[in-house]
C-alpha cells in the first residue's frame, strides 16, 4: 500500500508525505513541506507528492493508495485511478453521495461497535464522482462511524486494507520523539524543512534496513528489548 498523511516537522512546519507500507511501518518515498502546524495541505499538494511518488514505482506494480479525511477528495480518486491504483479513502460525514439520483449525506448512514454497511455504486460530493463504493464501519478511535470511498468491489477487502493506513504513525514517531528528534526543528522555511526531510528519511531507511539485517540473521535478541521491539 501506499499511505499518504501529514504531521508536524518542527515548531514551524508541516510535512506531507507518500510512503509504502511495509512490515508495520511504512518507507517514505516523496514528500513536501509548508509553514504552519495545523490545517490541511491543499489537494493539489496531494497530487504533487503523489506524481513524485509515482516516479519512484514499477508501472505494472499493484498500488493501493490509502488517505485519512484529509486526502478523501475527488481529485485524488480520480489521479489514482490515472496510475492503475486501487484506493481507500476516508471522507467526512457531511459528504453527499449520490443513491437513484437522489443525495443523502453521508450521516444518515449510521452504524454502531461491530457493524458495518456496504454502500454499491452510488456517486460522490455534488461533482457526482464514480460511481463509487463506501464501507461505512465503527472507529473505535473516536467512537463514531467512519466512512470510506472505494474502488474495490468488496467490504472485506476494503477494511483488510484500511487497517494498513496507520502503518505510517510508526514512521512520524522514528522521525520524532522516538528517533530524530525532528519535532524539535526550528525550520521556518519549507524548503530548508525538505532538505532536512531527505537526511531524516536517508537515515531512517538505513536504520530499518540494520533492523531488518539483524532480524534475518538472529542478532535481534541481543539488542532488542525483552518487553517490545
């Protein structure tokens, strides 16, 4: 899968990134940078990262392009379904989708801890894009429902991948607090900020492939906690 989210980089700025999702984590592949700490990145930033990721994948490869409400647009429904890629999006409640012709929000489609709802090819957001699908399943997290468009035909193989999106927080926390300490940047300038993104994610990918080396080889049990990894 490929997992595109954003997080703090620093007191000053905002990072943005494309990463595959692999063993739990996930390897960054492109990402950009912006003043601010709050609010989202703007959708064409989205396609931006996502051309960039693009470059760096097999044409024929098999993607599937997972995004919180964040990157739950049209537009980037539409790109991944330019490139060949599946995608499960996740999209507000006061979204309108489209059933016979007539719009419902999103909201009117509750369920409760352990139910979900399959919506079939019914159209999204007043641009009526699709048609598409939307699983509608309970978050733990914020104890609400959680909707999800996709081009998948299938409920289960749709939550089956949505549950690789937060393979990316692992990341963030290597980056930051748990690692490189990135969160503690006084970077203003976001391109400054991305260069020292490229130095972060060289370094991380060297670090996950030590910690991958140390697995296959048995030298895990000599570093590692007794507790957790």
């Amino acid at each position: 899968p490929l997992i595109l989210d954003s997080s703090p980089a620093g007191r000053y700025c905002q990072m943005l990134m494309v990463a595959c999702g692999y063993q739990h984590h996930a390897l960054p592949l492109a990402w950009s940078a912006r003043q601010g700490q709050k609010g989202h990145f703007p959708t064409t930033e989205h396609l931006k990262v996502m051309e960039r990721a693009a470059a760096h994948i097999p044409e024929q490869a098999p993607v599937v392009l997972l995004g919180d409400g964040e990157v739950g647009k049209t537009a980037v429904a539409q790109d991944a379904l330019s490139r060949n890629w599946y995608y499960v999006l996740r999209t507000a409640c006061d979204d309108l989708i489209w059933i016979d012709e007539e719009p419902y929000p999103l909201s009117e489609f509750q369920v409760g801890p352990g139910e979900t709802l399959w919506l079939e090819d019914v159209l999204w957001t007043h641009a009526q894009f699709g048609p598409v699908n939307v699983a509608v399943t309970w978050d733990e997290s914020e104890e609400g429902p959680m909707y999800l468009v996709t081009c998948f035909e299938l409920l289960a193989e749709t939550l089956y991948w949505y549950q690789r999106r937060p393979w990316i927080e692992p990341m963030f926390r290597d980056d930051k607090s748990m690692g490189f300490n990135l969160h503690k940047s006084h970077l203003r300038d976001p391109e400054r900020t991305m260069r020292l993104l490229l130095v972060v994610c060289i370094a991380y990918l060297w670090i996950m492939f030590l910690g991958c080396m140390a697995v296959i080889f048995g030298f895990i049990r000599l570093i590692d906690r007794a507790d957790r990894r």
